[in-house]
C-alpha cells in the first residue's frame, strides 16, 4: 500500500465511530470496513488492514463481539450489578 495509514490512526477512528453511535446504531464489522476505506482511500487502507485494526480493538477490549440476529461490535458496557472499581 502506497503511504498507509498508521493502524493506530485507523483503530481510534473506528472506535470513535462505535463510541459515538453507542445506544443508537450498531455496526457490523463490514460496515467499519467500508466507512475506513472510505475515509482513507483503498489505496491506503484494505480490507485486511482494517481486519487487523479491529482484531486489535477487540483484543485490546476496547471493542467487544456481540450477537444480535448478526455479529456487532460495540464498546463493552458496564452491568447494572457489577461492581464500582476504583
């Protein structure tokens, strides 16, 4: 790829897009796909690319895999009984 982007850049851009939509859209993993080629250009950024950033959110915890009729990635949320940390 000519001139990637970092996948750093690419992670925070997708969980920022998640976070935002938190309570109001979920989105699938293709969705985050095509918004960051879109974003980036595909000359910059592809498809496995963008597979990696989101293994890494999803690893990292930052992002979490749920099932709802189709896989989605939101950011985890916090149960009314868990404890408070701290």
């Amino acid at each position: 790829m000519a001139d990637s982007v970092r996948i750093e850049e690419v992670c925070e851009a997708m969980f920022t897009m998640v976070a935002d939509a938190a309570g109001q859209k979920k989105y699938k993993p293709g969705d985050l796909i095509k918004s960051m080629i879109e974003k980036y250009g595909e000359d910059r950024c592809d498809k496995q690319f963008c597979k990696q950033a989101i293994r890494e959110l999803v690893e990292s915890q930052r992002l979490i895999y749920t099932y709802f009729g189709g896989s989605y990635l939101e950011v985890p949320h916090k149960e009314g009984a868990a404890p408070e940390e701290g």
